[in-house]
C-alpha cells in the first residue's frame, strides 16, 4: 500500500491531504491556523519524510516548523530558528522557501526570507544561518519589491556540486554562487523586463520562479514577470521559452523530478490581466527542455476560471507515474494521477492556496 | 517589583497560563519587562518582538491601561504593581 500526501500551504494555515493507493483525498487542518504558509516541503531524507513549514503570522510574525509524524505534531523552537544577526538590524518578517539539499548532503536546508535573504542551515533545518555574502552583496540597496514583497522565493542547490547555488528574487532577478554561498553574481543575462526602461538589465528582474531539469543541472525553465525562458548552462544565459504557449506572465513552474527535459507551468495572460488565458485552467508542459510547450488539461475547467496559480502554486510528487499538483488562490485544489493526462478536483474551497507540495510517504 | 502580564490565547497557551506574574528590577520599562518574559517564556517573547526588540505592528501593549504607542513605545515606565497587557490588534480578513 502506498500513501500520497498533500501539503497545501494557504494564507490561513496548512492544510494536509493524503491518499491511499490512488484513493479518495482525505483532508485534515489547518495546522498554523490563520497564519500565512508560503513555503512547506517533504523532506524526504527522513523516513517518513519530515514535513518543513514556513511562513508568517500577521500578528506574531514568522514560523518555521517541522514535523517528523506527517503533521500529527510539530515542533517549533522556544526561540527563533531563523533570525537576522543583532548587528543588521533587520528582522523576519516572512519565510518563503524552504528547499532541502540532495540526499548526500543530509544537514543541508535552504530557506529564503523576507525581506529578501538567504539562510542556510546544517542542522536539519533546527537553526539557521545568514548567508552574509549575498546580504552584503552591493546590489542589494537597489533590489525593489514586488508587489508580492521583497522576497527571496526560490532556492536551487546545486545537486552535485554543493560550491553552486542559485537563488531568485523579486524584484533583483536570478543571482548565482559557485562558491558555496560566499560570493555572488547577477545572472540574468537574456532575461527581458518589461517595466523598465533598460530592457536587459544586469538585475532587477521580476522572476517569478526558477525550476531545474533533473537530470541536468545545468538545463532550467525560467518564469519570469512577462516571459517564459530557459537556459543550459546553468543560468549564465537564458532565451525564451514560449513557443506553443497561450500567453507568457504566471507564476507556478515545476520540473518533472524524473524524466529530464519536462517541466510544467499555468500561465496567465499577462502582468496588468493576471487571469488564466480564455478563462480556461490550463497546465502547459514541455518535453523537450522548454523548446515547445503543449495544453496537458484534460478534466480541468474550460469556462469560467478566472484564478491565479501562485508561484509555488504547481508540484508533483515523485511518484511513478508522476502526480501533479496546483492550488489556487481561490481555494482550488487539482490532482493529476498521470503527469498530467488527467485531472480532477480534489479540494474545493479552502482558503487562498500559497504553495503546495507532495510526496509519497509511505 | 512585581508586574503582571496578561496574555491572549494563543500565546497563554505557550507560555501555560494567561497571566505571568514576574519579579522585575526597579525601575522598569516595558522593554525590561518584555526581556523577562524571554527569559521565561522566550516563544511568547519573539512573538511580541521582533529580533530587533521592536514591537510586533499588529500588537498592542496596554499599562495598566495606556496604550504604550501613545506613551514611550517600549522605553515607557512599568510601575510596581502594573498590570501589562498584551493584545492582538485589529488586523487581517
């Protein structure tokens, strides 16, 4: 018997879903209730898989919390996990990424924060530390925020070589380090803005998500704010990514965990009509590293959809065959069993879906 | 001195009781009282500061019902006896 499990990140907690064998959705929450959980992960270097969660209370600020009994408890540090050192002056105001290391890394966690930063911790995610080196980058009094604000979304470790990681931010763009987090460098080199008057920038970049093909490290799909790009030398240059699709804004973006060469994303009609093209859900998918993208939508809404896939909105699960997965900001919860042949509805109405992330937990 | 520190819900729950009464060094402020309240419960603490020892914005400190925001923020004095009120402040949807 094997157990699927859905954890569904929403601006009024975390919602769990798990299944049987293929079977009907169970659901259970919130846990952190009426706080804003933007960033969950499966860890799966633990058996079972240690569910991270992050986020922000509006109230009572950020969290950051694990559970190794898939959500039947969570601990949280009495103190803060992840803070900014006294001398910065600055403080958490929201975690918006956790992304563990590969398997042969084991300490090896990623969080990236708001207001934009990275920490990285050793410990299994328990303490966190500042990654100074980007903090103190000189670009940074120049990064703007988005609208979402200024974040540190996205966190790619290099799989093999643990000197390379890179990061994006909104509004700073995709910077890159190759030497373990110490150093870094813009790398936004082909990746056009649209809201500015220089259109190819060094950084400044709205990009909305980064995904890294499995199998070669070097190959990635880009969604930025107003394109869709690619690159296969590990991000030092990108070009566009769009031939087939109905439109070229959005924000969710997942790369096959398995089968190099396919990612998936829901794209919407544009910055200033933020909706899905036709009123249609659509998810997109490419088979050939991003040259071509084709509708993999069967079973999902063909009139009448006018919500948002955020942008860790869109996931899969690991499993063989894959499943993927997208929330809404409207509460939606959709599944596919078949890489995306197939979809149905799985969660209706819960409250507005941040992230969601899954994993084969048993 | 004595002060007691009356929590809301969520955060009587981390701390086990919805009044902490604490011996604080005279005279003090509310940022002194607050530094006791992280040495005992430092979960409560961080969710009423942030790292930086500021006030969290949607929380409101009451002495003995003076709303500190309106008084000396952090640096306004605690008298022996006071009473310090932490509430969640109108916030969200």
């Amino acid at each position: 018997m094997s157990t699927t499990m859905l954890a569904v990140g929403t601006v009024k907690g975390l919602f769990l879903g798990t299944s049987e064998d293929g079977g009907a959705w169970r659901w259970e929450g919130p846990a952190f209730s009426m706080t804003r959980v933007a960033a969950v992960a499966f860890d799966t270097r633990h058996q079972p898989p240690r569910i991270l969660v992050g986020g922000g209370h509006e109230h009572w600020g950020p969290v950051i919390a694990h559970s190794d009994d898939l959500g039947a408890s969570w601990v949280e540090g009495d103190e803060a996990a992840l803070r900014f050192p006294e001398d910065t002056g600055v403080a958490v105001e929201r975690v918006w990424q956790l992304a563990p290391g590969p398997a042969d890394r084991p300490g090896e966690v990623w969080a990236g924060v708001e207001p934009a930063a990275l920490f990285r911790s050793d410990d299994e995610g328990k303490t966190f530390s500042l990654v100074t080196g980007l903090w103190d980058h000189p670009h940074r009094p120049s990064w703007q925020p988005g609208a979402g604000g200024m974040c540190l979304h996205t966190v790619l470790p290099h799989p093999d070589d643990a000197s390379q990681v890179l990061v994006a931010i909104s509004a700073a763009g995709v910077y890159r380090s190759q030497d373990g987090g110490q150093s870094w460098a813009p790398s936004n080199a082909g990746i056009e803005v649209t809201f500015m008057p220089e259109k190819l920038p060094e950084f400044g970049q709205c990009v909305h998500k980064v995904a890294r093909d499995c199998a070669d490290p070097d190959r990635l799909i880009l969604q930025n704010h107003g394109g869709v790009f690619r690159s296969s030398d590990g991000g030092a240059s990108w070009e566009r990514s769009e031939t087939g699709l109905p439109a070229n804004f959005g924000f969710g973006l997942t790369a096959h965990p398995s089968r190099s060469g396919t990612a998936f994303l829901f794209p919407l009609i544009a910055d200033m009509n933020r909706m899905p093209p036709d009123g249609m859900a659509r998810v997109y998918r490419t088979d050939d590293y991003g040259a071509t993208w084709t509708s993999a939508s069967h079973g999902l809404p063909r009139e009448g959809f006018y919500s948002v896939v955020l942008r860790d909105g869109l996931t899969t699960d690991g499993d063989d065959p894959l499943g993927v997965y997208f929330g809404t900001r409207s509460g939606g919860v959709f599944a596919s069993r078949d890489e995306a042949a197939s979809w149905e509805e799985v969660a209706a109405h819960l409250p507005e879906v941040l992230c969601v992330r899954a994993a084969v937990v048993s | 001195m004595t002060v007691t520190v009356d929590l809301p819900t969520v955060l009587a729950g981390l701390a086990g009781t919805s009044r902490l009464v604490l011996e604080v060094p005279h005279p003090a402020s509310v940022a002194d009282v607050l530094d006791v309240v992280g040495e005992v419960h430092p979960a409560v603490e961080r969710r009423v500061r942030d790292e930086t020892g500021a006030m969290r914005r949607y929380v409101n400190v009451y002495v003995d019902g003076g709303d500190v925001r309106a008084l000396q923020g952090a640096a306004t004095p605690v008298p022996d006896g006071a009473v310090v009120l932490v509430v969640p402040s109108i916030a969200g949807g």
